[in-house]
C-alpha cells in the first residue's frame, strides 16, 4: 500500500494541467447554447407553440395537448441538432442527487425499420420505476410506479447527447417524492402573498420572483491520492488523518494565486457551465488547503436549484479529466474549514425592485423595511424548521466548527440598520398613534436606509443567516444539499409571514387607521417579538451559547434532535395551509432523511471497523515487529547497562503501539456491538438516536489511536496517504 502511495504521489507531483480547448469566440457568443432557451423556442417553435410555453413559464398556464406535440417536436429537432440521440426526464429524487433514465429517439417499425420518434406523451410526462428511490413510507417497495411530469419553467439542455427535461417526480398517488414539487408551490405562494403586500407600495406590481444566487464550496483532492482512501471513496470525508505541520494556519490559501492544475479545471468546467446557461461568474480559493468556490449571477430560484445540481454532476466529469476528484462532503479534513453552499436569496417585482433594497425615497424605503422586518419575524418564529432543513450527517461535523455558523439559528443584520429597528420600536407607540414631529423624524430617518448601508458592508461570517446589503445569505447550508430544502422553507415561511401581516395591518385599516401607521404599528409589534433572533457579536463564543439559551434560542447540535422539528404540529400546519406538502409527504421527508442519516454512521462505522482491523493493525504490528528485532539485535551485541540506555526509545515506543493497537481492537469491537444493537431497531428516530449517541462517538476515540500511530509507525509503510498530500497536491 505505502508503494501505492508514493507512487501516486510522485505521478502527481510531475504531472501537467490538462490542455484545455477554450472556445475561440466570447463567453456571450456560446453562452446556453446547449439549452432550449427562448431563441432556440423562437427558432424551432411556431408562435402558438412558444407563447405556449411561455405563458406556462410566466403565469403557469396549462398548454395543450396538440401544442405539447409540437414542442417536442420542435426540441427533438433542435437536440438532434446538437448531436442529441437520446433523452430523459431529468428529476431531483429524494436521495440527495439527480436521476435520469435514457431512451432513444428511435422506435421499430415494420421491415426491421426505425423511425425517430418524441411526441408530447414523452415530454410531458414519463412513468420511471421507483422502486428504489426513497419514500419514507408512502408506498410499498414492490409498488413501482412513479410519474416525472414536465416542468417548462427550467429550459431543457443538451449534455453528453442526451436530451435532458426537468421535471418533477410523484408516486401514483400523487405525493411529492423529490424536492422540485414543493419548491414550485412555494414559490407559487410567496409570488401571491408579496404581490399582495406590494400593493400597498406600488400597484403596479403582478408579479413577485424570489432568487437565488448561491455560493459553491468544495475541495479537490488529486485522483491517485483519492483511490488510496477508502474512506474518502466511500464516504466522501477522511475518517482517520493526523493534521499535518501546516494546514490552514497561516490562511495563506485564501484568495491567493490559483494553482495551474486547478485553474485549468476551473476554466473547462466554466466552459461546459457557460454552453449550459449556468451564469458562473466568480471563482478563487477558499482558507483550506485545496478548497475553492464558484459561485453565479442572481438567477430565478427555481433555474438556479438545477443549475446548481446540473454543476455538482459535470464538477466531477470534468474533475476526472483532470485527474482530480471533487470532494463536496461537508468537513472532508478535520482540523481545516468544512464546506458550505450559501444560499443568497431575495425577492424581485415585475418592475425590476428588489424588494430586499431601499429605493430613493421614504415610502419605497417603507416597503424595503415592511418585507425586511416580516423576514426577520418569519425566521423567528420557524427558526427550528430552518435548523431541521440544513440538518445531515456531514453537517454536523461542520456547524460551529469555528469556520461555519453555529446550530443556533439567529439573524443579524449589522449595527446601523438595528439602530433603525430600535428607533421604529421606540418612537413607534403600541397602538400606533405618533405626534406630526414623530412621524417626520421617523420618515427622514428611514428614508436615509440607503446612505447607512453604503456604510453596512461588513458581514458576520459566524451568522447563519446574514442580510448582507440587498440580499439574507443563509450560510448554514451545507455544501453536498439540494438548495431547493433551504428555498422551499425560506419561501414557506415568507409567504405565512406576509399573509399574517397582510391581515393584520388590513384589520387596522378598517378600523380608521392611516395605511402607513397601521404598517409600522404592524412592523413594531414583530420588531418587539423577534428581537432575541437578532444578533450582532460572534456566534462562534461560548457566551453567546449562554445568552441563547436566555434568549429561548435552541441550539440543536446533532441531526436526529433538529429533524424533530417535521414532527411539530405547528410546522406540519404551516406546509398544509399553504399546499406545499401535506402531512404525510412531510412525515415521509422526516423518515427519508432520518434514514439518510442512519445509513451514512452506519457506512463510516463500518468502515472505520474495516481500515483499522485489515490496515492499520497489521501495518502497527508489522513496524512493531522491525522495532522487536532491533532491540533484540541491540541486546546481544551491547552490555546490560549499554542496551537499557540505547533500547529505551525503542521500548517505549514498542509498548505504545501495543497500547494504540489494544485500543483500538477493544473500541473497535465495542462499536461493533453498539453497532448491531442500534440495527436491530424498527423505528428511525429510535435507530439514529442509537447512531447518534452510541455508536458515533466511538469514532473519534478510534481516530485518536490511529492518529498517534501514524505519528510513530514508519512514514514509507504507513497504509494511507497523509493530509500533507492531500491537502497540498499541485
């Protein structure tokens, strides 16, 4: 194994970047021009068939059978073009990753013929098995049938000639078994509730679109070294690995100079993503060693979601070409920062207002302060429920680790503008009345928002969910997450918000009250309520630890305690008011990742159990017997006094790996037994709680001992390769 090793290490150490073939003409020329985006529907669609389309992406609108026809017709043409000989309904199942089932344009005919064929019955919707896929209970293994049904308001693309259309994924049923469902009827929601609220502002407005724009993080770890981790390979993370000398200390990585290596895969993959109309824009290196970030332009959430899935698929292609794998595990290396997927969200009108971005004057400042403070009151009131949807097995690992936000979900929002919110609730009387100075005051304060936040650029990095000038950054997502968990809560919760201030402020005005006093009597109310949700100092101390617990802030550090939250009544009536998921798709979803979480301990105690038996034993054992034979040898050729003076080294060295190996073949053994009893449980929550507080903690007692072998047993033996060549690969 260690010839392994070094051998790969010394193929890394002299290979070359990758040549990279970069498109002659600009990014704009060939920017999407693998998606079945509005010129190529212009191009290959009549004008029925793209006002059709169109009118689905803008308002929803059904479209019609003989015009479902004609689209696929004019989208085959169109692939084909492009090279495409088969297509797929592209779905984003529960597993965490995107499916696909390839078919060709093809079909038999009489005299062992063939002709092409995609008609609208194919590209609206197609029956997959979904046996496999998970379901948390709404239906039975051997029930196989699962329908994925069109979503045109993400374009169809071209990638590897294959035809891909998104699509959503429900059992015969009709429940939602992947994350597209929800997320569109969240978003749905929210497009009424705002356009609702806005009115109040600007009757101009129709319509309300949340964005995304989301940050990738991720590690690249050369192709040879990864294949040498079996721990790497199958569970995405180092499970043992003393630190080396340098790691992070000096964050000399941060923002430096990209690696040649790197950068070509950097550009090939910019490259692919560009053809596919994933608007990449940015890219540099993160504080670990070999971590970096892409990250796009501002997009539609729902587009923005399968961008960021469609990158996670080709990152790895292209990777591999490269010879490099893409690490997107949460915390892959201990003792340097983990990997987040910050979801940057906002809310656009049809006007072109973003309407998280004060404007010129008092009263579109008023409208920025009115969505501002609902979002802060929604992420008071439903902070368990945001915790519950970043919650993974990865995460945990990563959440308060001195580089990510902590598992205390607050907001903060930067000095200047809670300076705002406390003059709203001190000048602001309970029953909303204000003397004509009052008012004035007020006005010309808000009405200077924007002058504060030219000021307001800093951002608290220890926050999980930041407002960050015109946007809130929830940082605490984790960077292997689908983004549409976090947008579809995020959404949810806005929407409920809305409606309840909507009514409220609504109630005020019939009874006589002024609009603009009824809005800041409103907002003042939720001011004063969600106060102990806001916080300016770091998340990362102790102390702030003690002041949320005051505050009745729950701080949930582990998985199966934060997915408790699917099972609040009030959170399974926020979904079902709404109808976004009903009560058993979220009690589905509450198996499903309850499940994820068991199956992902298991697989790493297994494994753990594996390395350390059949690799790091026996390699102890082996140096221990090198070390044997040298005392031995010093014994008979030196005097009594001589040998206990040069063997002493070597004694105590012999009899500290006989400690590290009986460590860990007793913690070994114990795991395996808590292991079995945690597997012979029905119910999850009783099985992840096993996992959680049973099992999972005898894996860092394990790394312990193997980690302070690897600082003794011989560099040129050692079975696994070290973090000073993973982390530094060039």
């Amino acid at each position: 194994m260690a010839i392994i090793r070094f051998k790969a290490l010394e193929e890394t150490l002299g290979r070359r970047p990758v040549a990279v073939e970069t498109p002659a003409a600009t990014v704009a020329a060939y920017f999407g021009e693998n998606v079945f985006g509005i010129d190529a529907m212009r191009q290959y669609l009549s004008s029925d068939g793209y006002g059709s389309v169109l009118a689905a992406i803008q308002s929803g609108a059904r479209i019609e059978r003989k015009l479902a026809d004609e689209i696929a017709a004019g989208m085959k043409a169109w692939a084909t073009s492009k090279g495409a000989t088969h297509y797929t309904h592209w779905f984003q199942p529960l597993t965490g990753t995107t499916a696909e089932k390839h078919d060709a344009f093809f079909e038999p005919v009489e005299g062992g013929r063939a002709i092409e064929k995609f008609g609208g019955s194919q590209l609206v919707q197609q029956e997959p098995d979904a046996s496999s896929f998970p379901s948390g209970g709404i239906r039975n293994t051997f029930e196989a049938r699962g329908y994925t049904a069109w979503d045109p308001t993400s374009p169809a693309f071209v990638i590897d000639k294959t035809l891909c259309i998104p699509t959503i994924f429900i059992s015969y049923t009709g429940e939602a078994l992947d994350y597209k469902t929800p997320l569109l009827k969240a978003l749905s929601a929210l497009d009424k509730a705002a356009v609702d609220v806005c009115q109040y502002f600007d009757k101009n407005v129709t319509k309300v679109i949340a964005t995304l724009g989301w940050e990738q993080e991720y590690f690249l770890v050369d192709s040879a070294l990864y294949n040498a981790r079996p721990d790497l390979a199958f569970t995405g993370r180092t499970l043992f690995g003393a630190s080396p000398a340098k790691g992070q200390q000096l964050e000399d990585h941060y923002f430096g100079s990209i690696p040649m290596r790197v950068q070509a895969f950097m550009r090939d993959l910019e490259i692919e993503a560009h053809k596919l109309g994933i608007p990449i824009k940015t890219r540099h290196n993160e504080v670990a060693p070999n971590q970096f970030e892409c990250a796009p332009i501002f997009e539609e959430i729902n587009p923005a979601v399968d961008h960021n899935q469609l990158l996670m698929d080709i990152m790895e292609k292209i990777a591999q070409r490269h010879n490099f794998r893409v690490l997107l595990h949460e915390k892959p290396f201990a003792g340097v920062n983990g990997s987040g997927k910050h979801n940057n969200w906002s809310m656009a009108t049809n006007t072109g207002k973003n309407l998280l971005s004060p404007g010129k004057t008092p009263k579109t400042n008023l409208m920025f302060l009115t969505f501002f403070v609902n979002i802060i009151k929604a992420v008071y009131d439903n902070a368990d429920l945001m915790r519950a949807v970043i919650a993974s097995a990865g995460n945990d690992h990563r959440l308060g680790a001195n580089e990510a936000p902590p598992a205390i979900i607050s907001v903060f929002l930067g000095s200047q503008l809670s300076a705002i919110l406390d003059e709203v609730e001190q000048k602001v009387k309970k029953d909303g009345k204000m003397t004509p100075e009052e008012k004035t005051q007020l006005k010309l304060n808000i009405g200077k928002i924007p002058d504060i936040l030219l000021d307001n650029t800093d951002r608290n990095r220890t926050s999980p969910f930041a407002f960050t000038g015109n946007k809130f950054e929830f940082r605490a997502v984790g960077s292997s997450a689908n983004c549409s968990g976090a947008m579809t809560v995020i959404n949810t919760i806005m929407t409920d918000q809305l409606i309840r201030f909507k009514k409220e402020t609504d109630a005020l005005i019939a009874k006589g009250k002024d609009k603009d006093e009824a809005i800041l009597q409103v907002l003042r109310n939720y001011i004063v309520e969600s106060k102990a949700i806001r916080f300016e100092g770091n998340g990362y101390g102790d102390e702030w630890v003690k002041e949320a617990k005051k505050r009745g802030l729950n701080n949930f550090k582990t998985t199966p305690e934060a997915l408790e939250a699917f099972n609040n009544k009030k959170f399974i009536a926020l979904f079902e008011r709404h109808n976004i998921l009903t009560a058993r798709e979220q009690h589905a979803r509450y198996e499903i990742y309850l499940e994820t979480y068991v199956k992902k301990i298991q697989i790493e105690g297994r494994l753990i159990g594996d390395l350390a038996t059949n690799n790091i034993i026996p390699t102890a054992i082996q140096y221990q017997n090198r070390l044997i034979e040298n005392v031995r040898g010093l014994k008979e050729i030196l005097g009594v006094a001589e040998f206990k003076k040069a063997a002493a080294t070597q004694l105590e060295m012999i009899i500290e790996i006989s400690e590290h190996i009986a460590g860990i073949r007793t913690k070994v053994d114990e795991m395996t037994e808590a292991r079995k009893k945690a597997n012979a449980m029905t119910d999850y929550h009783e099985m992840a709680e096993a996992y959680c507080h049973k099992v999972k903690p005898y894996f860092e007692v394990i790394r312990k001992h193997v980690d302070d072998l690897e600082m003794i047993v011989d560099d040129e033996a050692w079975p696994l390769p070290k973090y000073r060549e993973l982390l530094f690969t060039k």
